[in-house]
C-alpha cells in the first residue's frame, strides 16, 4: 500500500483546537469517513456472527439492527451491549480497520494549546 501525505490542517480548524478547554485526556481528531466504512464491514460480520443484521442502509445504529431470522430491532441497551463487546473484542485481538498510521497534527498540551 502506498503511504500518501495527510491533508494539512486548515489555520481556522488549528483554531477551534486551540479554542477547546485544557484537558488531562487525550484529544484524537482525525477524518473518520473511510474509518467509519471499513469499520461498519467488521461490525456487519460481528453481527452476522451473532445472528444480527442492519434492518437498513441508515447513518444510525440504535433502531436499525435487527434478529437475522424474526427482524425485531434490539433495544438500544442491546445495541450498546454489542458495540462494547465488538470494540472490546477487536482491540483485545490488536485487529484495527484502518490502513495508515495516525499522525499528530499539533501538540496538544494540558492547557489547550497548540504548538503548531
């Protein structure tokens, strides 16, 4: 795979960064629409393997998974349920969806500042 060069950072996205409180956490941002695809691939087969299924083509997880063989949606709780033993799952095994390494954009300190 080719590794390609991250789009930089426009000054006024530089700027809601360094506009957000401080924080002891760590801040992940990053473009998450080809993450999120590869992502809901995994998620498909995680529910196919526990006899689930998207009822629909929709941007939305709570009311649109559904039983493989009745299509009754799971409640939002089971929804939950599931997202937290596929990501638990996932990042137990090491496996990941994405095919670049993340990059920092900036150095994100304590004080919510940027030294970029």
């Amino acid at each position: 795979m080719t590794t390609r060069e991250p789009t930089a950072v426009l000054p006024e996205v530089l700027a809601q960064i360094r506009a957000l409180p401080g924080s002891d956490k760590p801040l992940i941002i990053c473009d998450v629409d080809e993450v999120i695809l590869h992502m809901v691939l995994h998620l498909e087969e995680y529910l196919h393997a526990n006899g689930l299924m998207f009822l629909k083509h929709e941007y939305r997880l709570t009311g649109n998974i559904c039983g493989k063989s009745d299509r009754v949606l799971i409640s939002s709780d089971d929804v939950r349920r599931h997202l937290l033993i596929f990501f638990s799952t996932r990042s137990a095994t090491g496996r990941t969806w994405y095919a670049e390494p993340m990059r920092p954009c900036c150095n994100w300190r304590q004080t919510g500042r940027s030294s970029s």
